[in-house]
C-alpha cells in the first residue's frame, strides 16, 4: 500500500461533501447500487431456507476489483433468514466490480454473477498500525486515528444490562451525544440476554443460540447487531466500534462452554460472525471482556488462541484484534501475532503507569476500562468527573496509548438526557447529569486545529519535571516529535484516586529539558476544561527551561514548536 499521511480534520471540522456522506445512507449498498470506497457492499441470494439447518449451508461468493483477479475476495455467504443469504466486501478500490457465486449443496446460491460500480469517498476506512509507529493507529485514508472511547457495551444490543430494550432510537440519540461531545469509539458487545448482564452458560445461549443444540442461531440478535452497525456506517462512519464478541461463563473461573462445543459448532459460530460483520471497516475486535487468563485459566487461554488465530486467518480485512483482562490483570498475550493490539483494564491509572511495561510489545495500547462515572455511588465512583476523565485521556494519550469513558454501563442513556433518566445500579439510585465528556470535545479539536499526528512522536517522561516535585501520577507528562516539536500535559492535582481534583490555588508550573534541542520555540498554553488559547511568547533551547500557566487551579497543555529557521 502507499500511504500519504496526513491528519483527517474530526467531524467538527469536516467539509460539506464529508458531512452529507455521513446522513445519507450510501455508506453501506446492496446489488446494483453504486457503492463507495472505504464503504460495504452487499450482494443477496435466494437459496432454500427450509434444509434441515440452514446455517450449515456453505456459500461463497468472489469479488473482483477493478485491479483484477489477483486481488479479489472470497467471502462467505451467511443465512439471513426465510430463503435469504448475504455476500459482503469491504471496497478498496473504485471502478467497475464483478462477483460470482458457487454453492455445492443449493443450486439457488450456485452459478449467480453480476457487478456493480464503486465510486471515490471521503471515509476513512479500516484502522491499520501506522506505518510509521505500530504503537499508534491510522485509518485506511492515512490519517491517524485518535482514541478517545466511550462503554456503550449494549448499543448493538435488543436488551440492556438490566433486561430492558433498546430501541433503535435511543441507539440514535446515544451515538449522537457521544460524537458532539468528541468521542471516535465505543465498547459494545455484540450480543445480550433479556434478563440482562450476568456470568453464567445461559448467557452463551441467550446471545447466540436457539437451543441446546448449539446448531442454529439467533438471528433476532445478530440482525440487530448489524442493523445498527449500518446506521452507524452510514450516519456516523468516523466512530471506530470495538465488537466484544462473546460472554463470560463465569468471572475469574476458567470457561467450561466454549471447551464442551464440539469443532464443528465453533466453527459454524465462528464462520457466521465473520461473514456477517467482517466486513464493516470501522471494527476492531475484543474476543471476550473481563476475563482471566495465565496458568489457572488454561481454557480461557485455549479459547481466545483458537479465536484469535481463526480471526487472523479468516478476517480477509484484518481488524485489530485482541481479548480484555479482567482489572489490574497483566496483558497475557503481548508476544503473540494473533494479539495485534494490548486491552488492559485498571483502577484510577490517571498518570498512565502502566503503559511503560506494554511499550515492548510495539502495539497500540489501549485503558479500556478504568472507572465508571455512575456505579457504585460516592464509596468508589470518581467525585470529579469532569477532571478524572480529562485527566485520564490526557495522560494515556501523552504517554502514547489511549483510554476510554464509563458512565451508566448497563443501559442505553443518551448523555445529554441523563439528568432526566433514573439508573439504578448495586441499590444506588443515579438521576444526575453525567458530566465525564463534557471536556472530551477539546481534546479532539486540539488535535483536529493543529493537525497533530501523535504516531510522529514518541514519550519522554524524563524531559519534564513539576516546579513543585509532584511525581507518580502527578507528574507531567511529555511527548515530543524529535527535537522540533514538545507536547505536555500538566495536570495540576490535588489529589489521586476518586477523589482526585485539581489544585485550586496553583498554577501548573514546570522545567522542561530543551539542551538537546536547538533553536528558538514558540511556546502555546492549552486550557483543558474549555479549550482557551494562551500565547506564551517564545523560549530558546539549548537549556533548561521554566514554565508557569498563565491560569490558577487549571489542568494545561502546553506546546513547544519549533519556529522557522528558530
């Protein structure tokens, strides 16, 4: 591939032509329809549903791009319903496409051809490494893709955590909220059970089969899934989906349901799964969540190996993939190529600590759960939400991973109407606003004005020291891009925990190292809480500097750019 890198503008910044893709509906097209690059297209077969199982009917269907044969696609059909099947690609190249079919066991699915016309987009296609830092992601476009997620863990989903169901409204309204307040990604969980979360065998079978049997499948839930990943290509193809895909059997216990399946009902599973959702570029896999592994777990460890390697073999589109640990657990799987990025989950890691030990591995690195906003109540929820939240991006982003937002976990609340919508959760009753996203915005649109490739830096903690000797969580943090560009975040606590705020009576002050860069730097001070500008005048390297915020009790950045022949 070649790759021209750039930084893509978020949806704040968007033009016109962008901003129409995003609402009408074009994103994802079906047989004759004129499709679009970096978007899905869908071809439907007729074959007979009435076989004894017709999940066990094995179609293919070869997609030919414009380049020829030797870069076409071989994808499986999957069984939709009635006498329904679906064939799905993922477009890379505009032009005229061709694809044929070929079935073994139904005449109606064999022999069937056609073609369609694919032309250019603005979507940012599938999350690749970046060619120039696997540490970082880029979208297929070659922009660098910014992290900043959110738990909609049953966006996808026909019922919540408490059982309750979730409309395709209120799955609207959600996403919606969640992209004004600057979000790029979510968690959600493929599937759910309508008598809510839980850990149990049961859960297996309520997300995904009709019976005991293993053998068919419950289309209600897998239709939903994909309906809603269709509204999201098509209203809001920007926001990265992180597809949890299975249940936990039982927390901190090693899995007995997917051991006892036989390898013909994984593999049915598994090649349905695949051929619905693969091709959706905006995924990025999570085998399971919560979950142990190492010694004591050897089932655990067997099931997601086996799923992994089968997403790497078969995932023709190769989506990040990984499996989630449960909170303070150690990543399991660094060292191995089926794990193509680090899930972790911690408490309060609001100076990004264990990010350093993950830097070996070369992936991207990705907090994907810390606190949640409305949980447990006052005894272990962060009291300043606003802050921790900022806090907590900031600091995994300067440290060169990323990290992700909890409000109400368990249900679909649209974040602008929380104040209005009672959640209960472990006997406490929440009907306060959220309030963790409402600084995420001016993350984005930092980045998005300055047109800032983080992928282009590296972390140098080392650099940078608080004028006052906070250390620990409470140290600056620091990125650079060689010697010409500095970026740091200061967060200016006074405390740590669920407690954590910032000092009200301080201001951020530091020392930065600039003896191994030369020149004269301009010097910008970011104000996090809403997203006002500082010019702070110029200093020279070649020596230590001394920096103070020009604003009392506030959490900054501060930026160190290299001037022109400075």
């Amino acid at each position: 591939m070649h790759w021209i890198l750039n930084y893509c503008l978020p949806a704040a910044f968007v033009g016109a032509a962008l901003a129409q893709e995003h609402r009408d509906g074009k994103n994802f097209t079906v047989d004759r329809a004129v499709a679009r690059k970096f978007g899905v297209h869908e071809i439907v077969l007729t074959g007979n549903g009435s076989v004894a199982n017709p999940f066990d009917i094995v179609a293919t269907v070869r997609f030919t791009p414009p380049s020829g044969a030797a870069n076409a696609k071989s994808v499986w059909a999957f069984y939709d319903g009635e006498n329904t099947w679906r064939a799905r690609v993922y477009l890379g190249e505009t032009g005229e496409w061709t694809w044929s079919s070929t079935c073994t066991t139904d005449a109606g699915l064999h022999g069937k051809s056609g073609k369609f016309q694919c032309e250019p987009s603005k979507l940012r296609g599938r999350l690749l490494p970046h060619p120039k830092n696997p540490r970082q992601w880029v979208t297929e476009d070659g922009c660098w893709f910014l992290n900043l997620s959110d738990t909609a863990y049953f966006l996808l989903c026909r019922h919540d955590g408490i059982g309750a169901p979730v409309s395709d409204d209120a799955a609207i309204r959600y996403i919606r909220d969640d992209v004004e307040r600057g979000i790029t990604s979510i968690r959600c969980f493929l599937a759910s059970s309508p008598d809510g979360f839980g850990y149990s065998a049961k859960m297996w079978t309520d997300w995904y089969f009709l019976d005991n049997t293993y053998a068919r499948l419950r289309l209600d839930n897998l239709q939903c899934a994909d309906r809603r990943l269709r509204m999201l290509l098509d209203r809001h193809p920007e926001v990265a989906v992180q597809l949890i895909l299975f249940p936990l059997e039982g927390y901190n216990r090693d899995d007995r349901f997917w051991a006892a399946l036989t390898a013909p009902q994984r593999e049915r599973l598994l090649r349905n799964l695949v051929a619905r959702f693969a091709a959706y570029p905006q995924l990025f896999w999570l085998i399971t969540n919560d979950a142990h592994y190492g010694e004591k777990f050897p089932n655990n460890n067997a099931m997601v190996r086996e799923v992994g390697a089968y997403l790497q073999k078969h995932d023709l589109w190769q989506h990040p993939r990984s499996t989630g640990h449960a909170r303070r657990l150690p990543f399991f799987f660094g060292g191995e190529d089926w794990a193509t990025y680090i899930h972790i989950e911690h408490e309060h890691d609001l100076g990004a600590q264990q990010y350093a030990q993950y830097h070996k591995f070369a992936k991207p690195v990705f907090l994907g759960e810390d606190r949640y906003e409305q949980d447990h109540g006052p005894i272990r929820d962060p009291a300043h939400m606003r802050y921790w939240q900022r806090r907590l991006f900031w600091s995994w982003l300067l440290s060169g991973g990323s990290a992700n937002y909890g409000g109400r976990w368990a249900v679909v609340h649209p974040y602008s109407e929380t104040a209005k919508l009672t959640f209960r959760n472990r006997n406490v009753t929440f009907n306060t606003a959220l309030t963790g996203l409402d600084s995420v915005v001016h993350i984005r649109d930092y980045f998005g004005k300055r047109a800032i490739d983080l992928a282009l830096f590296e972390p140098d903690h080392a650099l940078v020291k608080d004028s006052a000797g906070a250390n620990g969580n409470r140290s600056p943090k620091l990125m650079r891009r060689g010697q010409d560009e500095f970026l740091i975040y200061h967060p200016n606590a006074a405390a740590d925990g669920k407690e954590t705020r910032v000092e009200a009576s301080r201001k951020a002050g530091l020392r930065v190292d600039l003896r191994g860069a030369s020149g004269r730097f301009a010097v910008e001070w970011y104000r996090t809480a809403d997203g006002t500008v500082h010019d702070g005048g110029t200093v020279e390297g070649g020596e230590q500097v001394d920096l103070r915020s020009p604003w009392m009790g506030e959490d900054v950045i501060v930026r160190l750019l290299k001037m022109p022949n400075g």
